[in-house]
C-alpha cells in the first residue's frame, strides 16, 4: 500500500517558456492560501481608497478656466466661482446618494450591485459599460495629469509627456501584475501629502489675499503666446452661444467629481461597522475634495492663473509659485507641491487597476464577459483584467495624446451614468423596502439621478464633436456585446438543462439513453510512436470493440501503412481498417464513420486522435492540426466523443518505456505486510503531536497535518466524501462515509485529522476520522 504522493521518475516535465518568463519577471507564484483581504480603519481608507477622487481638484479649476476664458476673457476668472459653486453643490447631493448606497450595499461592486438589485442584469449593463469606460479613462486622465506636474516642474520633459505617461501606465501594470496591494501606509500616503500640501497653498493664499499681500500672476511676452486666448472683453455674456459655452465648463468642472464612487466599491475592505465606517469616509473625502476645488478656483480668480495650451505649467503650479513667491523658501514649496500632486496623480491612475479587474471579475461572474475575467492569475492578480485595462488605456493614450483636456469628454459621460445608475436604483430600492424616513432618502437619491443623468445629457451634447461621439457609440455597442454574451452563456446552461430532467424522487438523470456498448476508434494517418501510446491507452479503457482506422487520402501512403501494420504484426492484436475516401473530405468520412456506429451498433463512440506535440515553432509548422478539427466536428453529435492522445516527440529515447516498466513492477509489488513494530508510536511525531504523513503505518492511529489538495465527492462504493491531504512530507487520503460535502473542508483549507489507517484502492486512508480545521499560520 502507498500513500498519495509518488515518487519521482526518470520522466522530465520542462516547464512551458511562458511559465519561465512569468518566473523571472513576475516572480515565484502564490498560492490561494496567501489570498486574504485586509481590513482598513477610516484613516487608511481615507488615504487609500480617497486618491482618485481628491487628486481631481488638481485639474477641475483648470478644465473649467480653459473653456470660459477663450470666450468670456478676463470676465472668465468672475464666472469661475458661480461655476464652482454649481459643481460643488452637485457634489454635496452625490454625496448624500452614495451616502445610502454604502449603508445598504456593503460588498463591492458599488453602481453596478445596485442597478443589479434593482433594475435587473440587463439594465445593470448599462452600469457595467460605464463603469468599465470610466476605469479606462481614470487611468489615462490621472496619469496625463500627473505628468503634466511633472513637467510643470521640469519644463524639459514636455516633448516627452506621451512618452512618459506610457511608461507610468506600464509600471502600474507590471506592479499589479506581481501582486502589488493597495494597503496601509504606502498608498495612503501621497494622498495625505497631497492634502497637506495643497491646503498648505490653501491657507497660505487665502491670509496672503485677506492681508492684500497675493499677487497677481504677470506673463512675458513670450508667455503669452502659449496662453489660452484671453481678451480684455467684459461683454461676453452677450455674444452668441455664451450659455453653450458655460454649459462646457460646467462638463469640464463636473470631471472634479470623479472618484467618488471608489468607496462604494471598495466597501468590503473597510473594519466593522463596514457601512458606517464609509459613510463616515465618504463624507470626510468630499468635504476635503470640496474645500480644495473651492480654494484652487478661489486663488486661481485672484492670481489670475491662466491654462497653457500645451498644459503646461498647470494652474495649481501658477497658483503654488504665486502663493509661495520666489524665494528660496517659495522654490522648495513649489516643489513639494508639485511632487506631492505627481504622487497623488499617478496614485489615483492605479485604483482602476484594483477596481477595474474586480469588476470585471463580478460581470464576467453574472455571464455578461468572458469567464477568464473571473481567474486569478501568477501573482492571485486578476491578470487578465488587468492587461485588458492596459491595452485600452494605451490605446487611448496614443489616439488622444497625454492631454487632460482632450482626454476629459470620454472621462464624465461614464463616470455620471454610474452616478444615475446609484440613484436611481437606490430611490428604487427605497420605495420598494419603505423603511423609516424611507421618503426622505428616496428624494434625494431620485434628485441626484436625475441630476446626473443631466450631466451626462449636457455632456454628450456640448462634447460630442470634441470626443464624446465615441462613447456614447460605445454605449450601445457595449451593451450589445454584453448581452450578446450573455445570451451564448444562457444557451450552454440551457443545452445542461435539456441534456438532463429530475425525475419523480427529485434525483437527476441523463435524459438521453446511455448504451452499453463503447466503441473506440483510433485515427491513424501513419506508424509512429503516437500511435503506438494510442493503441495502449485504448487497451486500458476495456471497450467493446477497438477499431484502427486509417482514411485512404493517398493509395500510396495507405498501402505502405499496410505494409508496416503486417510486418510489425500489429493485425493479430489490432485489426486496420482502411477507409475510402476519394473526394479527401477527411472531417466529414470520420464524422459519418462514427455516427453510424451509434446508429448500428447503439453504442457510445470515442473517437482517440493521436497528436504529436512539438516544442520549438520550426518543428509544429511542419504539421497540421487535423486532431483539433476532426474534435470539433464530432463535438456536435450526440453519443460520440474525441480524445487528443498527446505524444511529445522530444521525450528521450526509452524514457516512456522505463516509466512504464517502473509502474508495471510497482503494480505488481505484495501488499507490506505489517511488522511488530508497526503498532509501536512513531519516532517522527512533530512537536504537536502529529506524524508526518510519510512516517504513518498500516492500522496505527495516528495525528496528521496537511494542505487539501483534492477533494472527491462520491465513490465507487456509494455516497462518501473522499479528501486528499498533503503535508512536506506525502500524501494521505481521509474518508467521510455517506457524505458529500462538509463546511470549511475545501480545496487549499488546512486540517488535522486523527484516526486509524487502512487501506483504501492501494491507498493508506483513514475512513471517518475525527477532524479540526485549521487557520493558516
């Protein structure tokens, strides 16, 4: 009897060049068991899921200043901060709205989970899409806008902002591939130095203004040319399109609401009281989001800071050297505030990388994206995800260029449809649960819907020539896409449901009759050892009937194989039968060939395609794959199955006949027979009091240790639940008899054991054992 683990065999298994690269650039891979969600305080939260949403007041005041002072001239600085007021009043009611979100839904998924609730998985689409455009946006805006402050600071480096926002895009990616977390004090700080950094400017502009002492900003003649238009016109209002015009920079400003909504998706992560705790957050992040947004377009009206064309120097870069002056002191806080909003920037461009791939993951979960959305990667990362987001992301970039201004009219049309989605549904989710105060709420979140789907409205119309065309194309696309998906999942679960009915006692069965007779087939197109492995693993499944078939596509070819079949006397154990097939429609003559096997025969027909695998690309050029063909021809037809038989044709001479001359000999070994001493406690126990699964014996009883590696539910025997455990040292089975499942016990869970051991199928197994699970150290 042995114990699960085998030991090793002269065969080599070489890892896959894909799986090497992933080594060295990704690292060691992780186990499931290493996934765990950290838990944030309302301080760390703060900071962590906070930097997306407080990093867009470096760039509202601006947005909107490019818009108004072209038109409105010097008037434009007046018309700032009723602007402002207007956005930041629309900030309070969102705020408000998604006040009741994270108090009702505290999962992550944020508008998506409650359009999901409330609308249904279809109208929740509209979410999705949205959301989904607004992750791909947020990256390339953040990112665009952290580079301008770097080249606000080094003016050198503006030929090169598109370069260098590809690069930080290319980081964050590779670091979220590796596994990278946001947690703690690593993220949370650029927020916080930001904060502290620009309230700095803050106060510091706001005294200076109060004691008449804030200058206003003077431009070289130079300077001047690279401006946004400014005319000394205060007759503007009058012109035509004025209010078109304010409706854009009203667009413009609404972007300083992005990133609201990342604390309604990231609500899971936060300590009990979860709901509470984020609320709590979300109120502290808008009243610090609002008080800097009002105090950059404050300073801004006084300095007069004005957008550059190229964007840069940015306007919080005017306003921090104007505020600071020009002395030393003046210099090293212009720089600090320039780092401090680069950091927050480039921090706020790696949220979507957290939130995108989750959320694509949820979708792909509810059948509207593919499943491989749903699969953790090398590093537990949602890889997938994440190299879906940097594609796009890139793609923008290099479409659009690295210009926050031109990258805005596919920014808020995504992140307000989100928006319309939270209140909607919420205002929804009032009136159907009518719970105390219930009218109130559902007030403001229908207010707050309905507002937002005016900015979007708004936008759409005022930025449709500019960019916004394309997403509100995408919009339906999208949509369509998705459901599109989701249709060809719904059908496969139907063709599940139609393969299968409930009988009267509840138990399910195959509504199609299963044959008693299976017929195997194996494909041969010449002799090889591809060929040979085939015949054997045939042997092994016991069929009714075993069939060599070799299709005649060439009357040469075929009788040279029947040539070799005699004088290798392979036809005393297996029988060739040669096929016609003059028209050299291979596919079809197989897929005929067995379907009348069904027929005749009622038998179910496998159908075993040897394929030689090749290593090197020079090698698989030099062959066709016809196996995959022939596989998915006859995947349609009822009662017949193909089987790949695989064979590596660089495996060492004589390597797979060793192997199976080493399993045959141990196949053939007695049963040990136990010893004396076998009874007597093992000298291995570990300092717990457990033995180490190599060390156990037949009929001791033993504690073990061990990871589940495999779980089994039923046997041959009846119902059961079969476990596979593993430690450093082996493997050992455990049998729970008439069981199927048992809470806790799952593949990758810990356990400890105790029981006597037997012997199950060859196996050492300990049936019915009292058990404990474990907490990983």
């Amino acid at each position: 009897m042995k114990n699960a683990s085998t030991a090793p065999s002269e065969l080599e298994l070489p890892e896959t060049l894909t799986y090497r690269v992933k080594r060295v650039l990704l690292g060691r891979p992780l186990v499931t068991a290493a996934l765990h969600e950290e838990k944030l305080s309302k301080k760390t939260a703060l900071g962590v899921l906070s930097s997306d949403c407080i990093s867009s007041s470096a760039y509202g005041s601006e947005e909107m200043l490019i818009m108004l002072l072209p038109v409105f001239g010097l008037t434009g600085f007046g018309l700032l901060m009723p602007l402002t007021g207007v956005v930041l009043a629309l900030l309070v009611l969102t705020t408000l709205s998604y006040r009741e979100v994270v108090k009702i839904y505290t999962k992550a998924g944020g508008s998506y989970v409650v359009a999901r609730e409330n609308f249904g998985p279809k109208v929740a689409q509209i979410a999705s899409v949205a959301l989904l455009i607004d992750y791909i946006v947020t990256v390339a805006v953040q990112t665009a806008a952290g580079t301008a402050a770097i080249t606000s600071l080094i003016p050198s480096l503006s030929p090169y902002a598109l370069e260098i926002s590809l690069a930080v895009v290319g980081v964050l990616a590779y670091g979220n591939l590796r596994g990278v977390r946001e947690a703690g004090k690593a993220f949370a700080f650029p927020t916080y130095f930001f904060v502290a950094s620009a309230g700095l400017v803050v106060l510091v502009g706001v005294a200076r203004e109060v004691f008449g002492d804030l200058p206003t900003i003077a431009y070289s003649a130079h300077q001047r040319h690279e401006l946004i238009g400014v005319h000394d016109t205060h007759h503007a209002l009058l012109a035509f399109g004025a209010i078109y015009v304010l409706m854009k920079a009203f667009a413009n400003g609404g972007a300083s609401l992005t990133g609201l909504e990342a604390i309604s998706n990231g609500v899971s992560a936060f300590k009990p009281d979860a709901g509470t705790n984020a609320r709590r957050t979300l109120t502290v992040m808008s009243g610090i989001l609002g008080t800097l947004v009002l105090g950059v377009s404050f300073l801004a009206w006084q300095t007069h800071a004005t957008p550059f064309a190229s964007g840069s120097p940015t306007v919080i870069s005017q306003v921090a050297h104007a505020v600071f002056g020009h002395g030393w002191y003046g210099n090293v806080g212009f720089v600090v505030v320039q780092v401090a909003t680069a950091l927050i920037l480039y921090t706020g461009a790696n949220t979507p990388f957290t939130g995108f791939p989750f959320l694509a993951s949820f979708i792909a979960e509810d059948s509207f994206l593919p499943r491989q959305l749903t699969r953790r990667g090398h590093r537990l990362a949602f890889s997938t995800g994440i190299l879906v987001l940097t594609t796009f992301t890139v793609a923008l970039l290099l479409g659009v260029g690295a210009h926050v201004d031109k990258l805005l009219p596919f920014y808020a049309i995504g992140v307000f449809t989100g928006f319309t989605m939270a209140g909607l549904g919420m205002a929804r989710y009032h009136r159907t649960h009518r719970t105390k105060g219930w009218r109130r709420r559902a007030f403001v979140n229908a207010a707050s819907g309905v507002v937002s789907a005016g900015v979007v409205l708004i936008f759409a119309v005022v930025k449709f020539a500019e960019g916004a065309w394309l997403v509100v194309l995408l919009f339906p696309i999208g949509w369509a896409v998705l459901m599109r998906l989701n249709q060809r999942y719904r059908a496969e679960a139907r063709s599940l449901d139609l393969a299968t009915f409930v009988r009267p006692d509840g138990k399910r069965q195959e509504a199609a009759p299963h044959y008693g007779r299976h017929n195997i087939f194996v494909l041969v197109d010449r002799l090889d050892l591809a060929v040979l492995r085939a015949l054997r693993y045939a042997g092994s499944l016991r069929p009714s009937e075993l069939r060599v078939v070799h299709v005649a596509l060439d009357d040469v070819e075929a009788a040279r194989l029947q040539k070799e079949w005699i004088e290798r006397g392979l036809c005393d154990r297996y029988p060739l039968q040669i096929v016609d097939c003059p028209d050299r429609r291979l596919v079809r003559v197989i897929t005929e060939l067995a379907w009348t096997s069904v027929v005749t025969d009622h038998a179910e027909v496998t159908l075993l395609l040897p394929r030689r695998s090749f290593r090197t690309l020079s090698q698989r050029l030099l062959h066709d794959r016809t196996a995959d063909r022939i596989a998915e021809a006859v995947a349609r037809i009822p009662h017949v199955a193909a089987t790949i038989v695989p064979f590596d044709t660089t495996l060492a001479p004589g390597a797979a006949d060793r192997l199976e001359l080493r399993r045959a000999e141990a196949a053939r070994e007695p049963a040990l027979e136990l010893r004396a001493d076998d009874r007597a406690p093992l000298s291995g126990s570990r300092s717990d009091g457990s033995t180490p699964i190599a060390a156990v014996r037949w009929r001791q009883k033993v504690t073990v240790r061990g990871r589940v590696k495999s779980v089994v539910l039923g046997t041959t025997a009846g119902r059961a639940l079969e476990v596979e455990i593993h430690d450093d040292t082996a493997g050992l089975r455990l049998l729970f008899m008439g069981r199927t499942s048992i809470a806790g016990i799952t593949v990758g869970s810990e356990i400890s054991a105790t029981g006597r051991v037997g012997e199950y199928s060859g196996h050492l197994a300990i049936a019915n054992p009292s058990y404990q699970l474990l907490v990983p150290a």
